[in-house]
C-alpha cells in the first residue's frame, strides 16, 4: 500500500469530497483498488464501470463528475453546483 496527499489546488473535488467524509468518519481515508468482477480484467471504460458498478454490491461509483447511485439517481458534480438526473431504462 503506497500513501497518497491530496491536495486542494491540485484535487479539489477529491480533496472536499474526503474533508466530507472525515466529517463522518474517523479518519478522511480513501482506499484505492481495481474495479472489476471476478474473473474480469479491470474497468477502463465509462460504460464498463457502469456495468460493473449494476452488477456488483457497491452502492455509488464516481466517473469523471458524475456520481451513480443505485436509487435511479445520477448527481453532475460541477464546482460547487449539484445537479440531479433521473436515470430511467436498463443501461
């Protein structure tokens, strides 16, 4: 396991994102991994991840600005504006 700093001029969605979740939680800590199924090659394409992301037990999954949820919602992320999407239909 390698330790990663995330920096607010540099990352600043990622960097909010973990200040949010320390709110919460004991420690601000993101564990990074490979994203795939068993016995498939890891995700490389947005359509691959959300897939992946239907058939598997996570509950969210980020790609680019767009957070996925399993409660047929789609949020933009876009600065600081939140935008919110109905997602209807099989993917």
């Amino acid at each position: 396991m390698r330790l990663h700093i995330v920096d607010k001029e540099t990352n600043r969605l990622l960097w909010e994102l973990l200040g949010r979740f320390g709110e919460h939680e004991p420690a601000p800590i993101l564990v990074n991994t490979s994203f795939n199924l068993p016995g498939e090659p890891p995700v490389v394409r947005p359509r691959d991840a959300v897939r992946t992301f239907f058939c598997s037990g996570t509950d969210a999954v980020f790609i680019d600005n767009f957070l996925l949820t399993k409660s047929s919602s789609a949020y933009i992320l876009n600065g600081r504006s939140v935008q919110k999407l109905e997602v209807h239909g099989a993917v």
